[in-house]
C-alpha cells in the first residue's frame, strides 16, 4: 500500500475543512444578526436629598417677605430660593432633611416647602397676636413652634406652644404656657418638648397627648433664654442668662439634678452630640465655656477668653454670641462681633467688625482667628440687625453652622448682607455670598441692598 498517498489526501481534506472554518468566521463576523453588542446601563442619577446643604433664613424688612436660601456644600453657591413671611427668625429641618419650616414673626404664620419644590410654599396660619420666635423637631412627622404672645391684643393672646401636623400642614394642638417661650428642645426619642423663657418658666410638653407638665422650678432659674437635650435623651439643660447658670433636668422626672455657672449673661448654648459636650458663648464676658455632659452636673473642661471683657455695646471687646462643633469631633468655631467707638445706639453711623475664632477640641485652646470683616451699620434706618434696638430684631447678629461633612463652617452676618463660608481644610475665608436683593427702600437710584441673614442651619 502506498502510504504517501493517503497523507496527501488527509493533508488536502485538512485544508479544505480549514478553508471551511475560514470562511464560516468571515461570514459570520460580516453581518449585524450575530455580532455581540454591549449595551451600556446607565447608572441612576445622584439623589439630590444625598448631597450636603445649608439654608440661610434672610429678613427683608417689616413690610417684605423674607427668604430662605439654600446652599450647596460643594459648589458653594446658591442652590435655590424660596419665599417665606414677614419677619422670619428661626427654622428647623425635619430628621430627614425633606421639609424646612421657618417661623415668620411679623405675620404669626410658618412657612414651609418640600427641599425638593422651593416654588411650592405652604403657610400655616396662627392665631393673631401669636408671635412665633422658634422652631424645633425631633419628629418627622409633627413641627413644635414657639409662640410668645400679645398682651396688647384685645382679648390677650396667651403664650404657646404649637403642634404642627407635617402631613396636613395644619396646627393640631395650641399648648397655653403660663410665660413668653423663646426657646424649645424636643429629645431626640420624641417623647418630650421642652419650653423656657419669661423671667423663670421652664416646662416640658408630652408629645403623645400633647399635655403640659408641672413647671420646673428651681432657685438658678432666672431668665432661661436656651435650652437643649443631650443624645441619649436622658438630660435636659436650661441656660439662664439672668443667673449665669445652667440648670441640669432628669428628663424622665423633670427634676433638678444640678447646676454649673458659666458666667451672667451667657445667650446661647450648643450640645456636641459626638464629644458629648456643651458650649456656651457669654458676650457679656467674652468667653465661652467648654462643659462635659457626661457628669451631672457638668464638669467645666475650660473657659476660653476671646478678648478683654467687653461693655453692654460690645465696644470695648469682641461679643461671642453663636458656636458649632464640627461633626467629626476635631474643633469648635465662635463667631463674635465687635462695635467701634461711635455709639450705634445714638442714631450714628458705626462699623461692626466680625470674626470667628477657632478650637481645637483635643487641648481646648485657640488654634486661629479667621477676620470676616467689617461693614458700616446705619442706625437711622436700622434694617433689623441689632437685637438692643430693632423693633423685629434677628435673635443673633451672627450665626453659625457647620455642614455635615465638617469641610464647611457658615457665619449668616446680619449687619454684612451675606454668609461668610470658610473652608475647614485650611481654616481660611474663601468666600462672602450674598443674601437675596431686599425690597428696602434706595437713595438716588442705589442698587437695591441684600437682606438681612438672621439665621443658619445645616442639613444632614
């Protein structure tokens, strides 16, 4: 047998059957019905709700609607506005960060709008002569208002404290106290409200039933102004600029466990969920005291002067009068303020100068001061910025806030027209964005001067 043929023709069928194969690959790479095609997926757009911001409450006069501004953290610009009532002081956010609420002084009404529609405001009416000053929530689902009251109406309006449903946006419960509140603190389990003000009322508010507890009463206080609860929802803690005290309440009795002194004068206090602690600015001494909330009473972990004891005017010394605490635990920044030698309260120009001064929350010490500037204040036309003298005055002429990402700080300058953003990496100012144009009345065809930001808050 010849073998030499047989590899011939296996070597012949080899090749044909490779042409084949060859020709198959050719056919099938040529048209569209067999090639694979990637289709892309699209991922879904980022949540507006997920992105961190800041609202900036302006006041535009007693005779204008206010605003409500709000500002993106990472582009640092304004996001959007919405229109609120006359005379707006204070705002709260809901827990989930979806619906603001802005308490409108001058018009007893609250303002309110979904984050996601600043078009769509929606008013919730009070009864004449309510004057609500603040506004706080724990809840999702019900928004408490603090109503100081008018003994110049005809009856009386007797002082409150109000029930908003956030479903219906309407008022469900007008709670009668026996002082003026201006200042409210729900704990962050829902199941009290606490109220203060007057010359020495202190109360708590079941949320449930929406019933009135019996005063707190207590010798340190005189003239509550503050009040705030601790994380685990267990303390309450009252401030009292009148004793320079503040006053420890068990929240589950309501009575007193104690009391600390940070100084007569002190406004304004601020609990530090994640150091666990209290700061209290006090303009009248020019210090803030630095308080451990673990302990009862709290334990003073430092006082910090800013500058030499200041006067009434803040004249002779800087006036701390607002603090926050970065969520991340790492510093605390105060804003203060500083008048010049002319008195603003003799119908003359004046300037304001203003600074926010820098903690570091490990050793308690000043790390740096961080200028904002100053601006000239006219006193003759006084555009609400000066709680001594206004007739609708912001509670604060600076306030501050922090974002949730602790890579912001916000100072709400009401005097400046602006918000003065100051970047934490650096601890530097890196921006003044100015509030909304007013409606306040112009010389020789003047621009039109912003309003007038009266209060800052941070979403989550």
């Amino acid at each position: 047998m010849d073998f030499s043929v047989g590899v011939v023709m296996t070597l012949w069928r080899a090749t044909r059957a490779a042409a084949v194969l060859v020709l198959i690959l050719a056919w099938s790479g040529c048209g569209d019905t067999f090639r694979p095609v990637a289709v892309p997926i699209p991922a879904p757009p980022p949540d507006p709700s997920s992105f961190h911001f800041v609202l900036m409450i302006g006041e535009n006069g007693p005779n204008n609607p206010g605003s409500a501004t709000r500002i993106d953290v990472s582009g640092d610009s304004n996001a959007g506005e919405a229109t609120v009532g006359l005379g707006p002081v204070h705002a709260t956010l809901l827990p989930n960060g979806g619906r603001i609420y802005v308490a409108n002084s001058l018009e007893d009404t609250v303002s309110s709008y979904a984050l996601s529609n600043a078009a769509s405001v929606t008013t919730v009416s009070l009864p004449s002569g309510s004057i609500p000053v603040f506004v706080h929530t724990t809840e999702n689902g019900t928004v408490y208002v603090a109503n100081f009251g008018n003994n110049t109406n005809v009856p009386p309006t007797p002082p409150t404290v109000a029930a908003i449903s956030t479903v219906a946006n309407v008022v469900t419960n007008n709670i009668t106290l026996g002082f003026s509140p201006i200042a409210l603190a729900e704990t962050p389990d829902g199941k009290k409200v606490y109220a203060v003000g007057g010359s020495n009322g202190a109360v708590s508010i079941n949320t449930i039933g929406k019933t009135l507890n019996p005063p707190i009463s207590d010798s340190s206080l005189v003239s509550p102004v503050w009040v705030t609860t601790r994380s685990d929802s267990q303390r309450a803690y009252i401030l009292n600029q009148g004793s320079g005290i503040v006053t420890v309440i068990d929240t589950f009795s309501d009575a007193v466990l104690g009391s600390v002194s940070v100084g007569v004068g002190a406004n304004f206090m601020l609990y530090d969920a994640k150091l666990n602690r209290l700061y209290v600015p006090n303009p009248a001494a020019g210090t803030v005291s630095i308080l451990d909330a673990s302990t009862d009473p709290p334990n003073v972990l430092a006082t910090i002067s800013l500058t030499a004891a200041p006067d009434k005017q803040c004249v002779t010394g800087a006036c701390p009068v607002s603090v926050t605490a970065l969520a991340d635990g790492s510093r605390a920044y105060v804003a203060s303020y500083q008048v010049s030698s002319s008195p603003c309260l003799a119908g003359q120009l004046c300037s304001i100068t203003s600074q926010v001064t820098v903690i570091n929350a490990s050793s308690n010490t000043i790390s740096s001061v961080i200028p904002l500037g100053t601006v000239s204040v006219d006193t003759v036309d006084d555009t609400g910025c000066n709680p001594a003298t206004s007739t609708h005055p912001a509670r604060f002429r600076l306030s501050v806030t922090s974002s949730g990402d602790s890579s912001r700080v916000y100072v709400a300058n009401c005097d400046a027209g602006s918000t003065a953003i100051i970047h934490t990496s650096n601890d530097q100012l890196m921006l003044n964005l100015p509030a909304s144009l007013s409606d306040f009345p112009t010389q020789n065809g003047a621009n039109p001067l912003p309003q007038n930001p009266v209060f800052v808050l941070a979403g989550p």
